[in-house]
C-alpha cells in the first residue's frame, strides 16, 4: 500500500511552511533517512528525511510552493510490487501537482512532531525516524541533545549518541527543584517558576507600553562635567560632620528642576485640546523597589535646597520600598529623573511616564580625556539624554533645556543664588 508523505512540524510552532527544494524525483528509490527535500520556516531551511522505504511514485507538491500546511501529502511513497498506476489519482491530494492555494487548509490537522517521556514527564522533540532509531538503538530521548531548531532531535543526533563512550560516574546533581510543583517546563523544555504581577507591575507596564505606542519619543544626550560638582559635594558633605550626606543624585534633581524653573517651555505635558505648562517643578525620581518601579514626587524641588531634597528623596525611596506611599506622593509629577548612573550604565534612552513631556536618564560618571582650550585634560563626564514627547516638546525646547541643565550641573554655585 502507498504511503503519503506529509508536510513535517519543523518547530512547535509551526503551522505551514516552504517545499523550497526536491532532493529526490518520481521514480527514484529511497531509503529510510535519505534526505529527500528542503523546508523553510520563518526562522530556517531543514532538510526531511524519508521514514520508509521505497519509491516516489508522486509529487504532489511543486518544490517553491509556500505557505503549505503541517501534515499535508506532499508526495506519495510506493512499496515494492507497487507502480505509479496503483496511485488512486481521485483521493485527495493525489492527483497532479498543485499549489497551496488550491489545497483545502481546513481540512488538514497541525500536529507538532513532539513523543512524551516518561523519564522526563515532559515533551522531547524529534523527527520520526530519530525517535525510531533511538528506539532501535534503546537510547532515551531525554539524554540526547538536539541539533534541530529549538533543540529537536533529528538523526545526526542519535548516530553521535550511539558512538558516544558509556558515561563516567559522576556526583549526582541535585534536581530536588524540579520535584516543586511550582517549577512549570514550556513546550521547549525550558523550566520556569511564575512570578505574579502585582498592582504596581500591571500599572506601570500598561501605561509604559501606553506611552511607548502612542507617544511621540525622541531623544537628546549632553555630556556634562562633574569635576567641579564632586568638589561641591565633598566640601559640603565634610562642613556637615555627619548631619547629612549628599549625593549626586541630589544636585541633579535640584538642577533638574531649576532648568525647568528657567526654560518651563520644557515643563509641560500634552493634551488634545492644549498643552499644559506648569508653574511648579515637581520633579519625580525613579526607585526601584521588591514591588516594582515607581516614581515619588518631590514637589516644588526648585524651591528646596539640595539637604532638603536630599532628605526628602531618602524618605520617600525609603517608603517606596516598605510600600507605604500615599498616593498623592507619587500620582502625578511634571517631569521624572531616571539615574542608572550607580550601576555602571553609561547611557540609556528612558520611556517617558505619562502624561509627562519629557524623562531625563542619568549615565555613570567617568573618567574620560577631553579638550579644554586645545589641550586634552582628564575629567569625569556623565551622559545625559533626554527623552521627549514631540508633540508639545520641539527639538530645539529640549535642547536649549539640556543646555541649562548641563550649566547648572558644572557650576553648582549657580543653583545656590
């Protein structure tokens, strides 16, 4: 009896694919494991390999054909005693060779190629004629690493595990873990543990990915000079013996919200019927916290000085963390400061928090050689960028904002007066 020759699942994904290329005509002998054809997905071209026996009695699919369905006859396979006249032309699929557009998709079931293991209560993936010689050759899937895309067992596989030398005792790892009913496998037989989305996550993803679509993003980066700011900082934190400690961060809060003060074009947020331009600079600093990110607001920062700011950015990080802000304390904001700076990033471009117009991202300060009237000097520089909304934040208003910015950063006197 003749065997149909199907379009394989290449992938667990894989619905449909390309017959790029025959490898075999009518009338040719095959033997199991030849490689008979060539098929694209849309991440690769595999090469099929025939599972049986005998002779290519029909193609039914053209090699260049696309978009042709897992599990469709793509030729028809005769056994010995058999002809090409034994093909009963009438059935489906078996008649002259056609396109993907002819055949009737909906009759044509997707099944990935995949055998369920005992030994691992989980899927293993593998051609049909690697999970028979593996059977021959009793060869568990499971210690077998596949080749194929996501990790699928095709037959070089099993030819290397049967000239594999028998295994070396070894110290049994410790797989207690995967007893937890927690620990889950996906269909590649990647293990997972499920970490739920709290409040704080769902919100801030869904106005993120908001703001990300719909907004307008644009971005501009300055370089800034810290070597005159870090004498600042060094000679206040000594004057004050322990009463306080300022950091960085805290001058460019304080100088993120005096540019606003100086350029409020910059200090705005979008609406369909008009942009609103604020008074106030009320500048939100981004904390990560066990829960998830958020923003606090220290409001009217243009107005505090830097041990002010200082101390209310501690407790409000401090709160963030335990979980007890009030919502007023970070619902709202006319314009967010972004420092990864602790970290060691050099420079990103943040996503601004809506309805914001702008988010300022703070890079790693370094040491780094720059030209000072034609003379190369050493100097430690931070990169600044600027992400805005374009639509009530032009070019050259974030630029000339970025400017002030950047002057009140290397002379920190100047926010002092």
């Amino acid at each position: 009896m003749s065997i149909n020759i199907t379009m394989p699942a290449l992938s667990p994904t894989m619905t449909e694919g390309t017959l790029a290329k025959w490898l075999k005509s009518e009338g040719d002998t095959v033997e199991s494991g030849d490689v008979i054809a060539e098929i694209e997905t849309d991440k690769a071209t595999m090469e099929v390999e025939a599972v049986d026996d005998g002779i290519i009695g029909k193609i039914v699919i053209k090699e260049g054909t696309e978009n042709v369905p897992v599990n469709a006859v793509i030729a028809i396979l005769l056994e010995d005693g058999e002809s090409a006249s034994d093909i009963d032309l009438s059935a489906p699929n078996a008649a002259a060779p056609v396109t993907a557009e002819e055949m009737p998709k909906e009759t044509v079931k997707v099944a990935p190629v995949a055998a369920s293991t005992p030994e691992s209560g989980g899927r293993v993936f593998a051609s049909p004629l690697a999970k028979r010689l593996a059977k021959d050759a009793s060869i568990a899937l499971t210690g077998v690493k596949g080749s194929g895309p996501h990790g699928r067992i095709i037959k070089a596989d099993i030819e290397t595990a049967k000239k594999a030398p028998a295994p070396v005792a070894v110290a049994q790892v410790n797989t207690d873990v995967y007893d937890d009913p927690t620990i889950k496998t996906n269909i590649f037989g990647m293990a997972y543990k499920e970490i739920p989305n709290n409040n704080i996550r769902k919100v801030a993803a869904r106005r993120l990915t908001e703001s990300k679509q719909q907004v307008p993003h644009f971005y501009l980066t300055v370089e800034c000079k810290l070597d005159t700011l870090l004498a600042a900082r060094k000679e206040l934190n000594d004057k004050a013996k322990g009463e306080y400690k300022l950091s960085v961060n805290d001058f460019i809060m304080k100088a993120a919200a005096m540019a606003l003060k100086a350029y409020p074009a910059a200090n705005v947020s979008w609406s369909e019927d008009a942009i609103h331009q604020y008074l106030k600079a009320d500048v939100c600093v981004a904390v990560s916290t066990p829960h998830g990110l958020i923003t606090p607001i220290v409001k009217s920062a243009e107005d505090k000085g830097l041990k002010e700011i200082s101390a209310e950015v501690k407790d409000l990080a401090t709160r963030a963390r335990d979980n007890k802000l009030k919502p007023e304390e970070f619902q709202g904001g006319t314009f967010t400061v972004s420092n990864l700076g602790m970290f060691g990033v050099k420079e990103f471009s943040p996503i601004i928090n809506p309805p914001q117009g702008c988010i300022l991202a703070i890079g790693a300060g370094e040491r780094r050689p720059v030209v000072e009237k034609g003379e190369i000097q050493i100097r430690t520089v931070m990169n600044c960028t600027l992400s805005v909304d374009h639509r009530c934040v032009d070019g050259a208003v974030g630029a000339e904002y970025l400017q002030i910015f950047k002057q009140y950063i290397e002379n920190p006197v100047s926010m002092l007066v």
